[in-house]
C-alpha cells in the first residue's frame, strides 16, 4: 500500500470511530532563522559510518526539475540559462489533503538556488533503465539536459524527462531548515505515470539495484 492508500485508510478509521478529521486551527510556529550547522551542534557520530548505517535503507531515485529562470552565472547550469535539475533520493510523499510531497537538498547544492527562482519543480521518477540518465544529473556543473528527451509539465512547465516512470508537477509550498539540508514542500498541480509496467530505480548501499 502506497503513501496515499495509507492516509486513506487512516481517514477511513478515524471516521469509523467518530473522530473528527479537521484539525482546529494551530498557530504557526515562528520561521526558524537559516544559518549554517555550527561545529558544536554536531551529533558526536562519524560521518562515515552515518552513511554506511543509512544506506542499508534503500531508496527510490528521482530527478527534480525546474523550468528556465534568472539565475546568476554558474547556478546549476553552467552558464545560468536553461533549466535547471539534479539527482534526488530524499523524496517522499508528504500530505494528502492538501496534497504535498517534499525533498532534501544540501545547502550547498548549486541547483537548488535555481529552483528556488523558478518557484516550481517537477519530482522524475526514474525506472531501472534509467541510471545512466541519474548519473548525469547527479554530476555537478555543466549542461545537464544535453541529449536528455523532455517536454513540459501540463501546469508549472518544468521538463518532465522522458520514459520516466511517474512526474509529479509541484508549486513550492515552504522551505524548512533541516542541519546541513533543507526541506523543500511541493504543493502537488499535477502528476501522472509513464509504463506502468516498468520497474523502479532503487539506490542501495552506495550503487543501484
């Protein structure tokens, strides 16, 4: 059962047992200031074994993509002209109502600065054929999108690569600090699937399975 499927059924429950499924209204908490991870925040836990431990769990892979917007020089694409994408594993639904899906970004990420111009972004997801296609994304500079197949979303217009096996097209919704990453929300426009037959690009231990 899917993200979706899930919250569905939760609903479902809360409503059999008669709990309401409106929330009263809760007052925001303050925006937090966005800073850089000093050293004494830092969890006393090595960095390398960090990764080893976490890339037990395996992921999905995705490329997030933003249509052409002012950039400086050198932002995520070389010359700053273009649209702008990179290689994500740190993707997952968020929300059902309203409808929300989020991903990580490192803060010093070049593309990212891009996306955040452009306002929008479409979430790639990527089928087993296609790890050649994240690798290219995955490196950094250049021209990402030569020789790469695409067309625009039906909403925000963001490249939505082609044979990918799902694209979700996403307004930016909020941004949350999150260490040495942020915590991109996407307000979900409009999504839909590729082959429904083909099987998913999975990032584990370090390599593609």
């Amino acid at each position: 059962m899917g993200h979706a499927g899930m919250a569905a059924t939760a609903v479902r429950y809360l409503r059999s047992v008669g709990a309401s499924t409106v929330a009263e209204p809760v007052e925001a908490l303050p925006r937090p200031e966005l800073r850089a991870v000093g050293d004494d925040e830092r969890a006393p836990v090595d960095q390398t074994e960090f990764r080893r431990v976490l890339g037990n769990f395996a992921t999905g892979v995705t490329v997030v993509t933003a249509p052409a917007a002012d950039a400086a020089p050198g932002e995520g694409g070389g010359s700053g002209t273009g649209p702008a994408g990179f290689a994500c594993q740190s993707f997952s639904s968020l929300s059902l109502d309203p409808p929300l899906v989020c991903f990580m970004v490192g803060r010093t990420s070049s593309t990212w600065p891009r996306i955040a111009r452009a306002g929008v972004f479409c979430v790639n997801v990527l089928g087993a054929h296609q790890g050649e296609l994240c690798r290219g994304f995955a490196v950094r500079g250049g021209d990402k999108f030569a020789g790469v197949v695409y067309d625009a979303t039906p909403v925000t217009g963001s490249p939505r690569l082609a044979d990918a096996t799902a694209w979700i097209d996403c307004t930016i919704h909020a941004v949350h600090t999150g260490g040495d990453h942020l915590i991109v929300v996407g307000r979900v426009e409009a999504l839909g699937t590729g082959d429904d037959e083909a099987d998913p690009l999975l990032f584990h231990r370090g390599r593609f399975i």
